[in-house]
C-alpha cells in the first residue's frame, strides 16, 4: 500500500533548503557577520576550536561516498611517489648517457631498475581488478592518489576497466591526484590520520612497493596495529625483498629482542604481480585458475 505524501513527507526544510532560501539582509552580511548560518560559514567552520568537528566531517565524507558507491572491500597500494614509468625512466638514462655525467647516468639507472615496480604495481592492480567482478564481493583499489606507485595501481585498474579510489592529501607541494582514479572516488584530505584511517577500514590486502619516509610511515603503523591486535590480520605483501631486507635488519630487531621471531610472519615478500596474486588468492580462497589481463 502506497502512503500519501503528505503522511511522508519530511516535517522540517532540509539544511539545503535553509541555505539557498535565506534572503540577502546586505546590514548583517559582511565578512565578520554572525548572522550566516552556522553551516554555510566557512570562516567559522575553520576556527581552531572546530577542530573536532572538522575530524568528524573528513571522516564522515569519504565514508558516506563510498557507501553510496558499494565501495565495501579493497586492496590498498603503497608506495613512493617517485618511482617512474619504464618508458619514463628509459628516456632518462638516455638523456644522461648523453650528458656524459657519470653521476647522473648512475641516478637514471637506478631510476630505470626501480621502475619495475611500477609495472608490477600496474599489473597487480589490473589483475585485483579483473577478477573482482567474480568475486563474490568486489574489490576496489585503492590508493594514495599521487604518481608513481600510486599512479601505477590506478592506472592498472582503469586500463581493466574498474573503478579506483584515490586518497589525496594537501601538502606543501601540492599533490595533484593522478588521472587515472575514478573520479568520484577522488578524495582530498587535511588530516593524515584520517586519511590513513580510510586507507585500512575496508582493506582487504595491504601491498606495500618500495617507498621513502610516508610509505615506512604507513606500512609501520599497519604492522604496528597488526602486531598488537588493534587491526585483525591480513595479508600484508611487500615488494622487492631485496629492498625492504636492505633497509630494514628484521633480524637485528629480532636478535636484539625489539619484536619477535613470529612477527615476520605478519608480511611476507613478493617479487611480482603474479605472485602477490597467488599470495592473496590463496588467504581467501579465491579460485580464479584462468585469471589473466593484458601485458
């Protein structure tokens, strides 16, 4: 039985409707006027005391969208901003072969091998893409919405034909999100911890490619959370062990009794797409034996 209107109808204007009616009153409408409604007063909602309220809405945005969007579950991407494309980094090394400067040449060619990683970044996220649809609940991934690594997984699934989400963050230099994410699902934050709140409430997976200080910043505090069960378990990847065990002595910090011995378990190391893929598939049962995408 379908209700009348009028018995449903809401019984108060919405706050959009408040604020695109209130008429213009030019005595009490200059830039110090208490008279705006509270809401639409951006000056007021950027006091210091509304911090609070702030948090709240730069929670409470990205949440509702993706909601809206059955955004549910997720594989996240970390990595540095840094790393370039293969074709990218090719044309670099042949720019500075050309200059003749030794140092130069070793830089680009260190850029050239670390751009593996975003061919692998690239393809993992095609193949997270590719068989989401199969999936019995889709995955998104998701990423911090720069270049580089970032820009690899969103390229990845957009070239698969999938939605990405793209968590943006004002910087000094101002990052500028990547064209690859799905434009509705292109965030902006103001607040790290928020941001990295949204990176893990949904994560399935947690994929970690060599990066510099907010990439050891992330992958530390997923660990950290992991390890003292504020965060459940999932799998945590990290690509290229050649890198992490260089930079980090896991076993310096187990010898000297800083973590234990089953804390290597909460990671494992991976080399390619491929093989990340088989590491996730096979945490959640996933048998997708003809899965393949595009080289």
């Amino acid at each position: 039985m379908n209700m009348r209107p009028e018995l449903t109808a809401p019984i108060f204007p919405t706050a959009k409707e408040d604020a695109d009616t209130v008429a213009p009153t030019p005595r009490y409408e200059g830039p110090e006027s208490a008279y705006r409604l509270a809401f639409t007063d951006t000056d007021f909602l950027l006091r210091k005391e509304l911090r609070s309220v702030r948090v709240q809405l730069e929670l409470l945005k990205p949440q509702m969208v993706q909601d809206e969007l059955g955004v549910e579950a997720t594989v996240v991407l970390f990595g540095s901003a840094r790393i370039l494309p293969p074709d990218v980094a090719e044309a670099l090394v042949t720019a500075a072969r050309a200059t003749g400067d030794p140092a130069a040449l070793r830089r680009a060619e260190t850029g050239l091998a670390m751009s593996r990683f975003y061919g692998e970044a690239r393809r993992f996220a095609a193949l997270v893409t590719t068989a989401s649809p199969r999936l019995e609940r889709p995955i998104v991934v998701v990423t911090g919405g720069g270049p580089g690594i970032m820009e690899a997984g969103n390229r990845g699934a957009h070239e698969s034909g999938g939605r990405s989400v793209g968590l943006n963050i004002v910087l000094a230099h101002e990052q500028v999100p990547n064209p690859y994410i799905t434009p509705e699902l292109c965030f902006q934050f103001h607040y790290f911890a928020i941001r990295k709140m949204h990176f893990l409430m949904r994560a399935i997976a947690l994929v970690c490619f060599p990066g510099g200080f907010g990439t050891l910043d992330e992958l530390f505090e997923v660990l950290t959370l992991t390890q003292t069960g504020k965060a459940r378990k999932r799998p945590i990847l990290l690509f290229g062990r050649d890198f992490w065990t260089r930079l980090i002595d896991f076993d310096y910090l187990i010898e000297t009794g800083m973590i234990s011995p089953e804390d290597m378990n909460l990671f494992h190391f991976v080399e390619t797409a491929d093989e990340a893929w088989d590491k996730l598939a096979t945490a959640y049962g996933f048998d997708l034996p003809d899965l393949a995408v595009a080289e």
